[in-house]
C-alpha cells in the first residue's frame, strides 16, 4: 500500500510527473501566465472608430470616436464598443492586461491620428480675419503684401 499512499516515490508522484511531461519527455509549463507586449497588437484608425487586433489570439477590440467635449474631458477620446475574439479568448494571456493595453494603444493611436486630421482640416478652412483686430504695425504689412501680390497678378 506504500505505493498508492502518496508518499516520495508512490505511483500517484510517477503520474503526476508523467502529466507534466509533454511529446518526447520534455518538461511542460502548466499555467504558464503570459503578459501582453505592444509589438502583439495591429491597430487600424479611421475617422469614427479604432480597432486593435491582439496578434497572439486574434482578438479584435473596437474602440469608438467620443464627440463631446465633456465625455473627451472625462474619457478620453475613445470609448470600448466589444472583443472579437478570433480562438479561444485570450488563451495564456490575462484577459483584463489585454484589454488595458489595447485601451492605451488605442486611445495614443486615435489622439495622434485625429489631433493630425483636425491640424489638417483647420489649415485647409479659410477663416475671415479683421485687420481691425490686428496690431497697425502688422495690419500695414499685410495691406502692403496683398498690394504687391495684386500687382504681380496684373503683371500676368
């Protein structure tokens, strides 16, 4: 009965130790916790959502465009819409590390991506401006440069 007591060298511990060997006799990590890093993700940023893609499992998370300025203040500019996963969750992976991470990936994404576009759009809009506002040292430099532009247009 020593054998089947649990004791060193019982058949329960050759068991155990066969369990915990895989193909070949090579040692297998039970439990073994992965942490996330960010060359595992993909991110893909459009003008209304960002979606991260966690290589490893798959898992795609989406992330949408906040427009208010008070839920930006308080949020940030994203909001979590949802996890695809494309296996089996996140495998070794702790599900929350995850999903901060894409978080964080996300919103860095979207604030450099979109702070651009918005940069972009206001250089491209005409606005009017009052010479009026404008201290009179600049105000007669400006009417001086359009004048020569006009002149260079009639010269034309």
């Amino acid at each position: 009965m020593k054998l089947l007591s649990g004791g060193a060298g019982s058949v329960w511990d050759i068991f155990k130790k066969r369990a915990q060997r895989g193909p070949q006799g090579q040692a297998k990590l039970q439990h073994a916790v992965k942490h996330p890093v960010r060359s595992d993700f993909d991110v893909v940023v459009t003008e209304t959502f960002v979606r991260v893609t966690f290589k490893p499992t798959n898992s795609i998370y989406s992330f949408y465009r906040l427009a208010d300025a008070n839920d930006i203040a308080r949020l940030g500019p994203i909001s979590f819409a949802g996890v695809q996963h494309g296996g089996h969750d996140t495998e070794a992976y702790p599900p929350d590390e995850v999903q901060d991470m894409a978080q964080q990936i996300a919103s860095e994404h979207a604030r450099s991506v979109w702070s651009v576009q918005e940069t972009a759009d206001n250089i491209t809009r005409l606005r009017p401006v009052s010479l009026a506002s404008v201290p009179q040292r600049i105000a007669s430099e400006v009417v001086a440069t359009l004048r020569l532009i006009q002149n260079l247009d009639d010269a034309d």
